[in-house]
C-alpha cells in the first residue's frame, strides 16, 4: 500500500516540485495540497493522510499550530516539518506541537522522500544538524529548569534512565546497546519501557524530555 501524503506549503513551486519527484515512487501518493495552516487541518480530516509535510511559515495559522491541532484530534496523520534552517528555532515548538520528524528545504529530494517514509512508518527524524540546534535554543530558554519535570522521571530506573541520556543526545539502539554494554534487545526493550512509562508517542517525544529533564546538556 502506498504512503498518503499532504503537502502544505504556501510556495507552489515547493509543492509542485515534491509532487513530481513522489510521482516517480509508487509507495507515495499525494492526496491533497494545502497552502494555509488551515487547509492542512481541513485537508487532514478530509483525506485522512498517513503524513502531512508541514512548512512552518504560512499566512494565517502557521505550521506549528497546524501541527498541534492535527496531533491533537482523531486523525492518526504523522507531521513531517519541512522548512529552512534559518526557521530551526522553532524545532523545539513544532516538536512539542506533536511533529514527528524535522527536515530542511536545502536536503536532497531523496533524502525528504526517505524522511517520509520513516516518519509513515512510526518512527522519528531529526534533520543531522538540528538536534545541536535544539539542545542551544532550548538552553536558552528560561522556562527549561531541570528541575521542573524531574518528577516524571520517579518512575525509571537508573539504567532506564543512563537509556534515556542516550536517546537524548540521537543515539541509535544499536549504539546504545554498545555504550552500555547491553544487547541492542535489551536497549529496544528499555526504550520500549520509556515509551509505556513517559506515555511518549516516538523517540522524539523521549529526546524532548530528556532534554526538559536537564539530561542533556549543549555542547
């Protein structure tokens, strides 16, 4: 079964530049185009996409809300935030907004076709790059106390949370598996524990809170 997909972009020539490379692979299908914050919410509920490739600039409601207000009702769509990197400040809003993944606009087409199917397939994806980004705008910010979360991590254990350090700062399973001496079994099974215990949704979901919970720290 193919991969539908919603672009909402307000620059036609973007869209219409992914909508040709998509029609040389026949596991995508774009099912509808949006050029406001608002026609992706209508379009969502419409069309019932698997992934909505989401611009973040946009006139009326931007991407970000866009982005939290299809996570935040019945549609199972997946968010994919596509934009530039002078916009990378706003990775940490559109995360917390629901967003599974983030990509930038200079990617090769390719490697944008690749971070959609990943996204469509459960899974997370952060732009090589922008995680640095992330952890310095968030650093910045003076809401991010460490201790205001700490709470919600009672419920690891030490190891559990050595796993969620390391997720924090991008590493694979595979990698976590090495660091820590462990099969990368055992490393899927404390990432799945997280998941189940810090009602995360993906992988970027337990980044975002090991970095609420001061575990990552900018470099």
């Amino acid at each position: 079964m193919s991969i539908r997909v919603v672009l909402a972009d307000d620059q036609p020539l973007v869209r219409s530049g992914l909508r040709v490379l998509m029609a040389d692979h026949p596991d995508l299908q774009v099912v509808g185009e949006a050029a406001t914050g608002d026609e992706a919410v209508r379009l969502v509920e419409e069309v019932d996409p698997d992934v909505v490739v989401m611009d973040i600039r946009m006139p009326g409601t931007d991407g970000i809300e866009a982005t939290r207000r299809i996570t935040a009702g019945p549609a199972t769509a997946r968010v994919l935030i596509l934009t530039t990197f002078d916009e990378d400040d706003h990775v940490y809003g559109a995360l917390r907004a629901g967003a599974s993944g983030f990509v930038v606009k200079d990617m090769a087409l390719d490697d944008i076709l690749a971070a959609i199917r990943v996204v469509a397939a459960g899974d997370a994806l952060i732009a090589p790059g922008v995680t640095r980004r992330l952890i310095a705008d968030f650093a910045d910010r003076p809401t991010a106390a460490p201790e205001r979360p700490a709470r919600a991590l009672d419920g690891i254990t030490e190891r559990e949370r050595e796993v969620l350090t390391l997720v924090g700062r991008g590493r694979s399973n595979t990698e976590i598996a090495e660091d820590l001496f462990i099969t990368v079994a055992t490393a899927k099974s404390h990432v799945s524990r997280l998941f189940t215990k810090l009602g995360a949704r993906d992988r970027v979901q337990l980044v975002i809170t090991a970095y609420e919970a001061g575990l990552v720290k900018p470099h």
